[in-house]
C-alpha cells in the first residue's frame, strides 16, 4: 500500500472541534484574512471551504443564523443569489472553470456539515478534476493553498467594486 503524506492535516486532527457555528463566529473573529472571508454585504458574506472539494471552493452564509431557506428575509434571499452570481463571476475570470456547482445541503439527511446554519457552495468545476485519487484512495488533491486561493478571489470582488 502506498503512503499519502498530508503533515499539515495534524494541526486539524489535533485541534478540539469548538461547539459554535463557524458561521457566526468567523465573521467576528476580527481577521477576514485568517478567516479566509473574502467579501461582506449586508446580509451576507462569502468564505473559502477550508476543507474544499476544488480550489475556489466558496460557501455563502446569512449573517444571520438561520438553517431553513424558507426562514431567510427577502432582502438577504436576494442578496444570498446576487453574490452568487459574483461569485461565478470572479471565480470565471481568475479560475477559467469550465463548468460550477452551486448548491445548498439543508439538513443533515442532505448532507450538510453544519446543518443548524445554511450556506451556498459554488464549486469551480473542470473537466477531468475528478480523477483516480478519490476513488482508490478516497483523497482529493487540491493544486492551491488557501492563502494565495484567498488573495486571488479578494482581489476578484474588489474588481467588482464589492470590497
């Protein structure tokens, strides 16, 4: 059997789970760029997966806790979607993907990972991103670090007049 080296994964196994919601505690920690939280609105903020499924991975969250759709007040709905669309936007011109996911997993039956406070994934997508590694081996190989993923997409909000 072949070994996959990933040291840096230790600090994340090692670290105590904290029992808050990333979603409300992130934005207030005080360093958008720790946090990897690369734009705020006034109802909602986009943040980098720490853990993504590719590169780019970016999840949008209601400030406001809040775990079904249908609970949303319309202004943030409408602002939920309007970011979206920047999102695509930035993630288009500095990631060239060819293709984005973008969904929400309300529950834990849908599986979401924080189940208690929703949020947006758009998912940059290229064909052939899924390779041989998740399947045998049931690892992902992510080709950026989050850092420079981080200042790449800030700057991409800030073209857009959003930062």
């Amino acid at each position: 059997m072949d070994q996959l080296w990933a040291p840096w994964r230790m600090q994340y196994i090692m670290t105590p789970k904290a029992e808050n919601c990333i979603f409300c505690t992130m934005p207030g920690a005080g360093d958008d760029s720790a946090a990897h939280i690369v734009w705020r609105g006034d109802s909602v903020f986009v943040m980098l997966n720490a853990y993504p499924y590719n590169n780019g991975h970016l999840m949008i969250s209601p400030f406001a806790h809040a775990a079904e759709l249908e609970d949303l007040e319309p202004q943030t709905l409408l602002e939920l979607m309007t970011v979206c669309q920047d999102a695509i936007r930035v993630l288009k011109r500095h990631f060239n993907p060819e293709g984005v996911n973008v969904g929400l997993n309300l529950g834990a039956a849908a599986g979401a990972g924080v189940k208690d406070h929703l949020h947006l994934h758009v998912v940059p997508r290229w064909l052939g991103d899924t390779n041989f590694m998740p399947v045998v081996s049931d690892v992902r190989v992510i080709p950026q670090a989050l850092d420079h993923a981080y200042e790449i997409l800030r700057r991409g909000f800030e073209e857009l007049g959003r930062v």
